[in-house]
C-alpha cells in the first residue's frame, strides 16, 4: 500500500481535494497499481512555521 506524504501551507479544501485526486491517479498511472491502494497524507504548516531563502513566509 503506497503513502504519499504532502507537505505544504494552509490549502483549501477544494485544493487538497485536487490535489489528492491528482497525486492518486499520476502515482496510479506510473506506479502501475490501483488507485484504491494509495493513501496520501496532506501535512498543513503555518507560514510562520516555513522558511524560504532566508526568510519566513509569512514575512515575504
């Protein structure tokens, strides 16, 4: 059974739902096995909690 782990800022529930679906059916295609074998774990972080060049996101 495939995870995939997803980390990134606050999404919407209409984009993790995207990107789930999407993720799923790339990793499906590529990997050769079902679609219903994937779990993708969405990780959400603060952008005061990621650093980007130096720099926090929530400061940019």
């Amino acid at each position: 059974m495939p995870v995939i782990t997803i980390e990134a800022a606050k999404l919407s529930k209409e984009q993790k739902k995207m990107l789930v679906t999407e993720v799923t059916s790339s990793a499906s295609s590529i990997m050769n096995v079902p679609e219903s074998a994937f779990i993708v774990l969405v990780k959400e972080n603060e952008l005061e909690n990621i650093g980007v060049a130096g720099q926090l996101l929530a400061d940019r």
